[in-house]
C-alpha cells in the first residue's frame, strides 16, 4: 500500500518533499524514493521546484501530475443535460450544457455519445478521458443496471442501460441517481463541506433527496434510500408528496387553481398576498415542512440543503418554511440553500468518475489481495479531495482555465442558455 498512501499524501498535501513524505508515512526514505521514482514514471506526480527547508540544501518537492487522467461527468436532467471534464485534481477543463433529447434511449444515448466526443476534443489525444459518470432522475437497479422510477424520462427504463451507454461511448461508464450526485457535489464544493451528516433535498421538475451519513454517501440496499416523494401525501389518499413539493405538481395545482401554471407566477402571488399562488404556495411548504421534519427526527442531519430549480428559489420563503419546521416537530436541523445551484450534481459526477479511476489506480498500485485496501482508498480519497476543495476556496476556486469551476465562460458556442 506504500504506493498508494505516497500518491494520496502527495495529492492532498503537495509539493510536499521526499523527506516530509517519510516522515510522515514512518517509513524508511530510501523506501520513499523507490516509490517516487516509481510514480514518476507512471506520470501520477511530478517534480515542483524546491521544497522550503530551514537548514541545508533545499529538496525537490513533489506534487500530483493534474494531467494524469482526465474524466467526465454528466447530469442528464429531463429539460437539459449539464457536462463538464476534469483532471485527475478536480480542476474544470470544459463544460457543456445542452436541452435533452430523452424521447427515446437511441437519440439520448447518441446525445451522450456526441457530448463526450466533443469534450474529447477539447483536450489534447494524450489525455483522454478514463472514466464516465452519469446522473439521471431515477433509482439505479444494481443488479439489472437499468433505471426505474423515472417518470420524466421513461426511454431509459430498460435493463441493461449502463452496458449500451457504455458501448455507445466507448468508455467506462458508472449510473447514478442524479440527486445522491447533488448530494456529493454539495459534500465536496458546497453547502456540505466538513459535515459528517446532512439531507440533500432536490425540487425541480421531480423531487428527491439524497443522504451523507458519517461522511458517506448513504443510498440503501437496492439504491433506494431517498424516494421519500413516492410515499403519500396522507395515507389512503392517491396524491403523492411529489404531486405537491415538486415544479410539475406546483404547476398543476396552480393551474387547477386558475392560474397559469407557471412555478414563477405562483412565487410571484405568494409573494403579493394574491391568490391562487398563496394557496399553492402555502400547500407546497406545509407538506416540505412535514417532510423535512420527518428527516430530522429520524436522521438527526446536521443541515438540511434545498436545490434544485423550485428548491433554489425558496430563500424568501426560508423564514416561513422554518417556522412551520418549529410547529412540525421538537426540533429541527438548519435548512439553507444549495450553494452549488445547477452544478451540484455535475460536480458529484465528477467526483464520482474520479472515484472510478482512483479504484483503478488502487488496482494497479496495490496487486496484493488487501481486504482493507479499499475502505483505506474510501478514506483517503474523501480526505484529499476535501483539502484540495479547500485549497481551491483559498485561491478563489480558479481553475485551470482560470476560470471558476464550471463558470458559464466555459460554454461551448452551441451550447444553450436554459
């Protein structure tokens, strides 16, 4: 394992030294130079001028080579599908958004496919990308590889999903339920950083919520865990909690009020006093505060996080929502907005393809059957990419564009403003 705790030191701490990389790990430093010399010629790290020394001679120091890999990481959302690559220290190399084509799994598929090529393109042919993930709207069957529950694009629920995509692509691709990767990006970049516990709850067009439970992304045995908006709205009665907490219940029920339709004229009545957005909107965030008080007294999260296109735009009513959460249960975590908005579940692809590949650098740095081997990677990784998270809010999040992460400057000309 000595290679893979030199590559991980290095990420998290580099430019670190040779020296400081022995004292560390509490090894021998002619067994530290074997491996660096080791990781240098697999082009994992690179030599960053000269570490700082108080006495003698100043030691090279060591830290991650960033164009080690590259990987890319897709929301498919029913309206749109945000995508971006990155290199093997998180930094944003491109990013792309376009309208879905889901009204069928071959136009999404090709849409995935011509996505990818052209983020291939976008970086030189000696970093290819190495690994996929994809977040969509639905429950990932582990066993079958297809998708369920996913109303809002119902082509992809079909067993096998994952291996087309995969062959269309012609990289390794890993699914995901689009909300849990919202909760990883909020754990990695956002409103989660540092917590051990907290919900993730998105409304949008759908509603769901996702789970970091003792600093792991928590999704039940099947890949469950979450799909609190399927249950009812009261028991006996047909309407479900995502008839009401979600952008398409919201629009029915306004218009089955008089109105529009619209989410934004609801919010605009209910912030005028005038009806019917009042009632709709008093609905919506009653049934939101039982909700969320459920979570609470059976979670006990440290904070819950609102996104999503409905959820993002809550912040007005925040004070009402927590005074019906006092009235709803004894007590109640801290309810704030996302603070990664559209990009949170892109930035959990990302860190989800990046997952991929360190499990394949494990493989290939660690050949011993190590039965620790990856809880020790699981730890290791989160806490790297945590202090590289933090290294990129100190330097006000530039990345190697110099641009900030997923910044709209990265939009290719075809892509649309939704």
């Amino acid at each position: 394992m000595l290679r893979y705790r030199t590559l991980s030191l290095i990420r998290s701490d580099g430019p670190i030294s040779r020296a400081e990389i022995a004292r560390r790990l509490a090894v021998s430093k002619p067994s530290v130079s074997s491996v660096v010399r080791d990781l240098l010629e697999r082009g994992l790290i690179a030599e960053a001028g000269q570490a700082h020394a108080s006495i003698g001679r100043r030691a090279i120091a060591l830290a991650l080579a960033a164009d080690a890999a590259t990987v890319i990481g897709i929301d498919v959302g029913a309206t749109s599908i945000r995508a971006a690559s990155c290199d093997a220290a998180g930094r944003t190399l491109a990013l792309m958004r376009e309208p879905t084509q889901g009204h069928s799994e071959d136009t999404l598929i090709d849409q995935l496919a011509g996505i990818c090529a052209e983020l291939r393109g976008r970086v030189p042919a000696s970093r290819a990308p190495v690994a996929v993930a994809i977040g969509t709207p639905g429950v990932i069957d582990p066993e079958s590889g297809g998708l369920r529950y996913a109303p809002n694009l119902p082509a992809l629920e079909r067993p096998g999903l994952a291996d087309r995509i995969e062959r269309a692509l012609g990289l390794p691709v890993t699914l995901h339920n689009d909300v849990n990767l919202a909760a990883l990006g909020e754990h990695w970049r956002g409103a989660g950083r540092h917590l051990r516990n907290f919900a993730f709850i998105g409304i949008g067009t759908g509603l769901g919520f996702g789970f970091v439970l003792n600093g792991e992304l928590f999704t039940g045995t099947w890949g469950r865990a979450g799909e609190f908006s399927l249950t009812r709205v009261h028991p006996g009665r047909d309407r479900l909690v995502e008839d009401v907490v979600a952008g398409a219940g919201l629009a029915r029920n306004h218009r089955a009020l008089g109105g529009s339709g619209r989410p934004e004229d609801a919010f605009a009545e209910h912030a005028a006093g005038i009806e019917p957005g009042t009632a709709v909107l008093e609905e919506f965030l009653e049934c939101l505060a039982s909700v969320i008080a459920a979570l609470t007294t059976i979670l006990d999260p440290e904070r819950i996080v609102l996104g999503g296109g409905i959820g993002m735009r809550l912040g007005p009513q925040l004070p009402e929502l927590r005074r019906r959460l006092a009235r709803a249960a004894p007590f109640t975590s801290e309810v704030v907005l996302s603070e990664q908005g559209d990009h949170a579940g892109l930035h959990g692809a990302l860190w989800s393809a990046l997952w991929h590949y360190e499990r394949r650098l494990l493989r290939e740095l660690d050949t011993r059957d190590h039965a620790g081997a990856e809880a020790l990677a699981v730890a290791s990784f989160r806490e790297s990419m945590m202090r590289l998270g933090d290294a990129w809010s100190a330097a006000g999040e530039a990345d190697a564009a110099g641009q900030p992460p997923l910044s709209e400057a990265l939009l290719p000309a075809r892509a649309v403003a939704l």
